[in-house]
C-alpha cells in the first residue's frame, strides 16, 4: 500500500471512531462511547486500496549516481535521472489491533517506475569520451510497507506516533530501452540494490511525512460540534481509548454545552458505559446516556426557549372566550367576545428516561390563560400540567432524530382572578391544543435531530437502534457519498457533516 493511501488509512481509522476534542480534561465523565468494529476496519482498508493509491503517484526518487568499472571498457560513470514512481498495485493488505496502537501491513505490492540513464567514459586509445542516453523502465515485486502506530489520549486531544515503520523491496526487473547491449547486465548488478533502497527510503519518508500531517489535522479539529446558534456538542475524549483485537473503542463528553460560554460543571447521573453491544457485523456503534438528552433539556430550559405564546390554533374559536362559554361561564360573562392567548413556559427541564425498547418523557409546564381586551392583556388563571410521553428515534442522515407521542396528563388549578374552574370539563380542550398545538410543534423540531459526528463525505447506513437501560446504541454500516474526497480531509477544518440543516424550519403557530 502507498504510504500516502497509509495516512489516508490512518486518518479514516481515527476520523471514523474519534470525534473532534474540547476543554474538559480527560478524567471527565463520559456519556458517548464509540466502537468501530473488524468489519468497519476492512471497510475502511478495502476503500483506500481502491480510492486513495492513486494519491501516491507520481512519487519522483532522487537521482542516483554510481561510477562501474567494466572489464575492457575500464571506468563507466553512470547516472540514473529522472526516477519516478508512476504505478502501485497492493496484491494484499490488513489492519490489525494492539494492546498500543495500530499495525498496517501491506504485501504482494507491486510498483513501476520510470527513468532516465546515461552513460560515459574515456577510451584508453586517445582523449575521446564515448556516452549515451535512453530510458528504462522498472517494476518492483513482492514489496512489503508496514509500520505500528501508538494512539493515545493525552489532554483530550489524540495524539499519534509512529512507533516502526518498515519497507522491503524483493525484486526488481530492468528493461532498459536503446544503448549498448554489455550495458544491460552491468546496471541490472550495479543499480538493483540502490534502486530498491531508493524505493524503501521514499516511501519510508512518505510514511512519517503522512503520520506527522495526520496528528496535525487531529490536533487541529474544531473543539466542539455546533448544533445550532444556541447549542453545540462537547466531544473532548475522556478516559484512555480501547485497543483490542477486533476493535478500537473510546469514550467522549458527550454533554450539550451552550454557545460563547464555558461548559456548564453540572455532574449527570450515568450508568457504566459497557462496550457498545451491536450484533451482526456492523461497522460501526454508538452508545448514548440518557444524560445526553436531559443536558439538551436543561440547556435550552436555561436559555428561556421553553416559553411560548399560543394566539393561532386549528380550533381558532378556543381562542377566544365566546369558546370556553359553557366550560368556563364566568370568564365568558366576565370578558365577553375577547380574544385570548395561552402563554405556557415549563417550570423545570423536560426529564427523559430510556428503559428496554422504551423513552420515556416528563414534562411540567405552566399555562396562564390571558385575555386580550384593548392594549391590555389581563391574565386571569394559571393551571400547572403534567405530561407524560413515550418516545421514540430513528437516524436522518447522520442525525437521531425523534417524535413524542401524548400518553396522558394531568391538571391543577394554581391560581384564579375569575373563580374555581372545573378541570374536568377544561381537560378536553387542553388535550385538543396539546394534540393539535404542542405535540406538532415539538415534534417538527425533533425530527430534524442532532448530528453524530460522522466526518464529512460518509453517511451511516441500514442503522439499527436498541434502546437499552439508560442508554440508547446505534449500530451501522457506514457508506460513502458523492462529496467525498480524501485529499480535502487532510485541509478541510469542516470535517463533520450537519445534514440536519438541511432540513427547513417548520411554519408553527407560537
């Protein structure tokens, strides 16, 4: 395999299992884990053999130069230019998984090179120097290109070293192209050696040259994932990464953290992230904490984005008081014919709880029913509600994304300037606004998720998800799309793909 095709591997191979690092330390909790499993590695090998050995090529030598002496001729000064790589052929390649690092191998590799040669020397007859050019070609056999990386988490950044790297050519074929007959066998004996050395030196460079550019591009990725204007993902890595022999696992944040503010201290209650527990040959797998969600409720509870003013609904007559008449007869005789508004803010974060194949969710809000009448808006009852849902998830692209349906409610007069109400007969009506109001408005927002942090150029595919206690897991295959191009990785600081902006902005009354 090219040594460049290598670094691309390395870098899929991290890119693939790691996200990018933000300020927490590494002794933090952690509420995503990762997996990449064999059958991700293979599919990450298979695709570099076949999308990125072109990278290597041309890969030019340097010139070589060698002064041989040829019975009856005497001192032949020989110079070998132009030395190009033009061709790589990987016969058979693996990865394989240490207990401190990465092993990647390459064998029954073949290459062609091109170059120029000229010859000269002096007759021993008289002061006349004879000398000649053409070209030749060379085809290299049975190569073997490995080297043993070490990953470790230090700092919350990964940092990658190259541990051993190795080239060895086995044999070389000659076929020079014009010049004097003798001259075949005495640069197939005297060049051999050098040109293979020069082969293993080149693509040896090329190795620690790609390594060095692939712990920049690490170092250098953006510290958290932004999901929208108000929220981005903590994705530092936390504990020491997970080498085994068929997979690389490791653990990040995980939190929601609020735009321009350091992350918030707060400490979430966790279960012990096992090791993702996917079945089948899936590529990859990622396990998420029920604390993921309820940071995201407790960010945007924080950031006052709980709060609405209902003043259009399908049943637009329950929006005014001629429509609560005979459910609420002293608001109508009170403010007769007035329009109204429904101003409901949640009293604390939603609470979301995942059990077997379950999501549950709690959600106590507040609803002060306002009555319109001139300039004025004069509240006149406050009734607190109590939601319980079930939900449910489903992957968007490289989003979770997710809906809510109802289960039941329940409703308590908090205060009134107009009377006792009798709940019984408003419960109804509030199920039709929930129903016909919240629910859609919630669900609109839900179903465009938030991104997993898939590099940009793959999309997760034939995802299955398992809900398990306290956590959920997604476990996939990973495909490639039209945009990607390896070379861009190794420049592009927007190394994630956010294809929930896709997604337009629902039209829902507020």
């Amino acid at each position: 395999m090219s040594p460049t095709a290598l670094s691309h591997l390395l870098l899929v191979l991290s890119l693939l299992t790691l996200s990018s690092q933000s300020p927490s330390s590494p002794s933090s909790s952690s509420y995503i884990s990762i997996t990449i499993s064999q059958t991700g590695l293979d599919f990450v090998k298979d695709l570099l053999v076949t999308k990125a050995i072109s990278s290597l090529t041309p890969l030019h030598l340097p010139q070589i130069e060698k002064t041989l002496k040829i019975p009856l001729v005497g001192n032949v000064n020989v110079v070998l230019s132009n030395v190009t790589i033009y061709r790589v052929d990987v016969g058979s390649s693996y990865a394989k998984l240490g207990d401190t690092g990465v092993a990647i191998v390459a064998s029954g590799t073949t290459c062609n090179l091109s170059l120029d040669w000229y010859y000269s020397y002096s007759t021993w007859v008289g002061p006349v120097t004879i000398s000649d050019r053409g070209s030749a070609s060379v085809q290299v056999e049975g190569m073997e290109v490995g080297l043993t990386l070490g990953l470790e988490n230090r700092g919350g950044s990964l940092e990658l070293t190259l541990m051993e790297c190795g080239c060895y050519v086995k044999d070389i074929t000659i076929t020079l192209d014009g010049g004097a007959s003798w001259l075949y066998q005495g640069i197939l004996d005297a060049f051999e050696a050098q040109i293979g050395s020069a082969v293993e030196n080149a693509i040896t460079q090329k190795l620690g040259e790609g390594v060095s550019k692939l712990d920049s591009f690490l170092q250098a990725l953006p510290k958290e994932i932004e999901v929208d204007d108000t929220a981005s993902l903590n994705v530092t890595f936390v504990n020491e990464l997970s080498l085994r022999n068929s997979s690389i696992g490791l653990e990040i944040n995980g939190l929601f953290i609020r735009n321009g503010k350091d992350a918030d201290l707060k400490n979430y209650i966790k279960t012990s992230l096992p090791s993702v527990s996917c079945t089948g040959p899936k590529m990859l797998g990622i396990s998420l904490d029920e604390a993921v969600f309820n940071s995201a409720s407790d960010l945007y509870y924080n950031a006052k984005f709980m709060q609405w003013i209902v003043n259009e609904i399908p049943d637009q007559s329950l929006l005014n008081t001629a429509g609560w008449r005979f459910i609420v007869p002293q608001l109508y005789k009170k403010y007769p014919n007035d329009d109204m508004n429904l101003n409901i803010s949640l009293s604390s974060p939603p609470v979301t709880r995942i059990s077997s194949n379950d999501i549950d969710a709690t959600v106590y809000a507040d609803l002060i029913i306002d009555v319109l009448e001139a300039d004025d808006v004069i509240p006149v009852a406050c009734i607190s509600l109590v939601f319980h849902g079930s939900g449910s998830v489903k992957i968007i692209k490289n989003n979770l994304a997710g809906s809510v349906k109802l289960n039941d409610f329940s409703m308590q007069l908090k205060w009134s300037k107009i009377g006792n109400l009798r709940m019984f007969l408003i419960q109804p009506v509030m199920w039709t606004i929930i129903e016909t109001v919240f629910l859609p408005y919630a669900n609109s927002h839900l179903a465009k998720g938030f991104p997993l942090p898939i590099i940009h150029g793959f999309t997760l595919q034939n995802a299955e998800i398992v809900c398990s206690n306290a956590t959920i897991e997604v476990c996939s295959d990973v495909t490639l799309t039209d945009s990607f191009d390896l070379r861009q990785l190794l420049v592009s600081r927007s190394a994630f793909s956010y294809s929930f902006q896709d997604v337009p902005e629902p039209e829902i009354a507020r």
